[in-house]
C-alpha cells in the first residue's frame, strides 16, 4: 500500500509540474497578446488557447492541492465534536469525495468519447476537443486515488488511537 500511496503522489506533483507549465505559457501568451493587441496585431486563437490552458492547469493542480490539504476547511460544526466522531465524519467524507470524483472522472471520459465520436474541434486552431475531456478525465480520476490514499492514513490513524 504504502508503493500506491508513493506512486500516487509523484503522478500529482507531475502534474502539477504540468499545470504551473501551462499557466506560464498563458501568462506570456497573454501578455504578448495584450501587447500586440495595442499595437492592431492580436494573436488569432488566444482565448481559445487560454480557455484550454485554464482547464488543465485548474484540472492538473487539483490532485497535488489535495495532497497537501491546501483546501479551505469550514469546521465550525465538527470542532464541537469528539475526536472520535470528527475521525468518523472525516472517514464518511472522503469515502463520499473517492465517489464524487470517480463519478465525475467516469462523466468526462463518456463526454471525451462522445466528442471524438462527432469530431468537435475548436474554431481558430480546429483542435479537438476530445483530449482535453480525457485529461481531465484522468485528472478527477487520479484525484479520486487522492482522497482514498487520505482515507487510509485517517483510518490507520483511528486504529493507532
């Protein structure tokens, strides 16, 4: 278990390494568009680009914030509660997020194939929309396996007690 949680965490943060990648491209990109744009030169497909760009980088760094618990907690109700009971509802509420993720992971992947199957693409660059559907297909999917790995560590943490 312990090589899954491994494996687990270095697929996230190579995917975040990818979404910081992206978000570098669309800064540049958009800062030469907004230059070139002043200029009567706007770059054709720009928002097209950083429409997709903005999908992976939201989709990719999921995961790895996950990972590092970098989500806003509102605990007003569960910080009146036992340490047991808060255990017992953190537990409930990872096993809800492996199955909010995997159901939204499984959605994408019907959307990506029903997209390559019509062959949509975009209206500038004529890219298809299919890849993108799958990546974060992929994503969701992978942030699923990252909730369930904090799962683990919070039961092995309620049975140390």
């Amino acid at each position: 278990m312990k090589r899954f949680v491994e494996g687990v965490a270095i697929v996230d943060k190579l995917l975040y390494i990818i979404a910081g990648s992206v978000l570098a491209c669309m800064i540049i990109l958009t800062f030469f568009d907004v230059i070139l744009r002043n200029l009567g030169h706007p770059i054709t497909g720009s928002m097209e680009i950083i429409q997709y760009g903005g999908a992976i980088v939201f989709g990719f760094s999921v995961p790895y914030g996950t990972m590092l618990g970098a989500q806003v907690i509102v605990d007003i109700v569960t910080e009146k509660l036992s340490p047991k009971k808060k255990r017992t509802i953190e537990i409930i509420t990872r096993c809800v997020g492996v199955l909010m993720f995997l159901f939204v992971a499984y959605n994408f992947f019907i959307y990506g194939i029903d997209v390559q199957k019509t062959g949509e693409r975009t209206a500038s660059f004529k890219i298809p929309y299919y890849p993108f559907a799958f990546a974060l297909s992929f994503s969701f999917f992978l942030q699923s396996f990252t909730i369930f790995c904090d799962l683990i560590k919070k039961v092995k943490g309620a049975e140390n007690e």
